[in-house]
C-alpha cells in the first residue's frame, strides 16, 4: 500500500468525538483549539438536523470549545445543498426543526403543502402522526423522498429516541418509495465537507467514533479514517466489520501534537 500524503485538512464527528453525554471529551478543546490555531482547514460533521450552525456553535461554546460557525457542518445543509444543485429552486415540504427549515430556505427553495418537488424528512423531537400522513400522501402524489440521515435512533438523557431513518421506514413501508438518503455513510456527505473548505480527499483525515457511519462514508471518499474509543464503537466491534479504519485511537488528545 503507498504512504498516504501528510493530513493537511481534518473532518471529525462532534457525538461521541468532542462530546460525550452533554460533556466535553477530555482534550477535545484543545485538539479544536489546535485546528484553528495551526490554519489547517478542518469542519465538524453531525447528522443531525435539528439545529442551525450557530445553535451548535453556541452548544458548544457553552462547553469550553470555541468553534467557528462556519467550521459546522451539518446534514442539513449537505442536505439543501444537494437539493439546490438537483432543481435549483424548487420546492419541498419538510419535517423537521429550524436546523433543517433554515437551511433550506437559505438554499433558495420553497417550502410548501401543495404539490412539491420534494418531501424532505429530518430530525425532530416532536414527529407527528398529521405530517407523517401527509408525507406519505405527498409521496404517493409523486413528490421525491429525501431524509437527511439514516440514524435509526438518537440518544437522550432517558434513552434512545426514534430518529429520521425510523420514521422513513415507516413512510416507505406505506409508500414502497424509499428515500435517498442524503448525511453519513453516504460519501456525499464527505464530498460536501470537502468542497467547502477546498480539501482534497488524498489528504484529509476523518475522525469518527462509529464504524457503520464515520469510518464507512470516510473510507468510501477515499480520506484517511481515525475511530477513537470515545463513543459508540470499541476495538472489538471494529473487528468484525469487513472494513477497517486507518487507525484506532483512544481519543482526539492523542492527535493534537499531529497537527
């Protein structure tokens, strides 16, 4: 296998990599205070959809990180943004919080009941069995499904929650449409990442703490894959998956002297 080139641009997962259970990941603010400070283009990734950029940014500066606003990156936005290239202004009914709403008005497109391009499914704590059936009713009308992630749950201080991938499953069972979905493990969440901070895949690393999404969309974009042991997946896991990470790490403090 040829040496890959020095990492010269980071992506890293904020669950489970930053933040654990509402607390920072020790040495996590020192690793993205060293990102910034070294001028080396780097974007926190998250799948969920619910918050804006800057409710995040604001999350997380209330836990010790100072993170640039335009350093998150979400699926919500690598969501609107693919739509935005597919039918430039186009239209969509959407479920889902402001992170989603937000973005999608940013990109352009209209959100509406009657007879859309799109439906568009994300993340909320508040699913509801009217827009469930309109959706549905949407669908069967013709309007494409979109969902901006495929997490089957999140996590909760009471425990886990049904997330988008559940909720589309349940329109595609009424349906028989599946959705396309949009956030980690497909690629294109990656390739999203990249093109905004103009990095290139060959040297790039991405930092995940789960095998079946972080280190699977990283390896299908071609970047270097670092799991660290701070969140979903152990060492153990990783081994029973057919694919590897370039590396296994205990967490991010252990990278910081690498940038």
């Amino acid at each position: 296998m040829p040496e890959r080139k020095a990492i010269e641009s980071w992506l890293t997962d904020m669950d489970g990599v930053l933040v654990h259970e509402g607390v920072p990941v020790p040495g996590a603010p020192d690793f993205v205070n060293r990102m910034k400070t070294s001028g080396k283009p780097f974007l926190i990734l998250t799948n969920n959809s619910i918050y804006t950029p800057r409710d995040l940014q604001a999350r997380l500066n209330r836990m010790g990180f100072d993170v640039p606003e335009q350093s998150i990156w979400t699926a919500a936005l690598a969501t609107a943004q693919f739509l935005s290239d597919q039918r430039p202004g186009g239209t969509a009914y959407v479920i889902g919080e402001a992170g989603l709403t937000t973005a999608m008005h940013a990109s352009g497109y209209v959100l509406t009941e009657f007879d859309p391009d799109y439906v568009v499914l994300g993340e909320t704590r508040n699913y509801s069995f009217e827009q469930i059936t309109k959706a549905i009713r949407l669908i069967g009308g013709g309007a494409k499904f979109i969902c901006t992630n495929p997490d089957a749950t999140g996590p909760s201080n009471e425990g886990a929650l049904p997330a988008a991938g559940s909720v589309a499953a349940m329109i595609s069972k009424a349906t028989g449409v599946e959705p396309y979905f949009v956030g980690k493990p497909n690629p294109m969440m990656m390739r999203s990442a990249l093109n905004t901070i103009e990095a290139h895949s060959e040297s790039t690393a991405m930092i995940g703490d789960r095998m079946d999404t972080d280190v699977l969309c990283g390896l299908e974009a071609g970047l270097e894959t670092i799991l660290v042991l701070t969140g979903i997946s152990t060492r153990e896991e990783a081994d029973r998956y057919p694919f590897r990470p370039s590396r296994i790490v205990n967490s991010v403090a252990d990278l910081i002297d690498e940038i």
